[in-house]
C-alpha cells in the first residue's frame, strides 16, 4: 500500500494514478471537506494537519499497513504565517519510526542547489541561498540519514501544468530581472511518471533532478508562452553578468527516461 501525504495539485493525480493501476493509496488533506473527493476517487482518504509541535488526525491508523510513503508538502516560508517546516517534518519522522514504513519518497526542489552558474546535476553540491531551499534540504536530510529507510529525494524544478503556469503571473510584472538565464520547468504528468518510476521499479537511495532537458532563455520562452496566450508579454530588465544555472538529470539519462517527459511548449 502507498500512502500520499498531501493530496493536492499534484499529489492528487498521483493517487489517482496509482489507484488506476490496481495499487491502493492512502492520501491526506488538510480540508475537511476534500474528504468526499478523495474516498469518491478510491484513495482512502484522512485529514492530517502537521505543525512544529503536534500532527493533528489519525496519523498511526493513516500509516499503518503503508510500505511506501510520498511526502509531498512544500514549505510554507513566503507568508506572513512562515512556519519551521524542518519541525514539521522531524514530527512526521518520529511517526514513521514507529510504523510499518520501509520506503520514502521526499518531494523536494532545485531551490536547494542556490544561485549556482552553469550545469548543475545530482552530484553537484547544493548551497541554498534561500529560507526554503535551505529547510528543503535539512528535511531531506532526516529521512536520507535514516539507515532504517529507503530513500530517494526528487528535485524537481518549476512546476506546469494546463491550469498552472508562471506567465500568468509574468505577465502582470514589469522590470523582470534574469531573462537571460534558462528556464528550469517541469509538466506535473512527467512529476507523476518520475515518482511513479521510482516506486514502481525501486529506484532507492537516489537523488533526482526532475527537470525537462530543453532550456531555453527565460526572456525567449515567456515571450513565446505569453503570446500563445494572448498575455501581455513579460517585460525584462537589462541583462547582468549571471549567467544562470542549467539543471540536469543524469538519473533519467541514465534510466533512458527523457523520452517520456511532456513538452514544457505544449
């Protein structure tokens, strides 16, 4: 059984996708009333809310007869309610000591590799220069360090989908700095097909950068995105000597995996 903690943009249509395969799913939410949602879709459904000092609802029952566990719950640092997310997740890995659960996979970002020039992959060493990037990468730490979990952590860069994209936002900006350097995106279909890899064939103890392998300029690909959609194109600063980061995975190199992923043009 899997359990998916945080079912929301994109860890419920993972769920969904691991039920269309025969596989059961436990998910969580923190709305009560996405409760219906999910059982309606098959995922057996609980409210779990994690804090720094407490997890509220029935974390054990939700935990226990889970092998595989996906944490998907980014940090919530951008609000005036900024949280320590790494005691949040200290919390949950005291609960997982206790259960069944021998599989783990952590849902991170390439936020934690920084403001790093030039071609970063999974074996570069990451140096956030953020709050987030900085939390993402002592949480992945906690489970990683456990020698009684299988852990693979996925990087994944910024996130698309058909209802999300950042030129909706983009376009309402003016002096946007960096538009020279490349984009770093990915599809949620490829995240799902990426978490999806890794559980159905046991890819454990990886670190994964998912991140689509076309990288074009930032100025070039929301100009083209912005007109697709008849938004006002992005306006952008003058461009400074950065030259920006491009992040590469060799894991789906060498799994021969790029061939699946979505066209971040679509």
């Amino acid at each position: 059984m899997i359990g998916i903690i945080g079912c929301g943009w994109l860890g419920f249509p993972l769920a969904k996708s691991f039920i269309e395969k025969g596989i059961l799913v436990k998910g969580t939410t923190t709305s009560p009333d996405k409760l219906k949602i999910l059982k309606e879709e098959k995922i057996i459904p609980y409210w779990i809310l994690l804090s720094e000092q407490q997890i509220q609802g029935e974390i054990t029952d939700f935990l226990k007869d889970v092998r595989t566990l996906i944490i998907n719950v980014p940090p919530k640092l951008r609000s005036k309610k900024s949280e320590n997310y790494v005691a949040k997740m200290k919390m949950l890995h005291q609960q997982i000591q206790k259960s069944s659960i021998k599989n783990i996979v952590f849902i991170s970002s390439t936020s934690v590799y920084g403001a790093i020039d030039g071609i970063v992959t999974e074996e570069t060493r990451p140096t956030p220069n953020s709050e987030s990037g900085r939390q993402l990468l002592e949480a992945e730490g906690i489970f990683k360090d456990d020698a009684k979990l299988q852990t693979s952590i996925i990087r994944f860069g910024g996130l698309i989908s058909e209802d999300r994209h950042p030129v909706t936002m983009l376009s309402q900006r003016e002096h946007v700095k960096n538009g020279h350097h490349p984009v770093n995106l990915i599809h949620r279909n490829d995240c799902i097909r990426i978490i999806s890899l890794v559980v159905e064939q046991a890819f454990w103890h990886q670190i994964i950068n998912g991140v689509y392998p076309d990288h074009p300029t930032k100025k070039v690909y929301y100009t083209n995105e912005a007109i697709k959609r008849n938004l006002k194109i992005p306006e952008y600063d003058t461009e400074s000597s950065e030259k920006g980061k491009i992040i590469h995975s060799k894991f789906l190199e060498t799994v021969k995996s790029f061939n699946f992923l979505t066209s971040i043009t679509n």
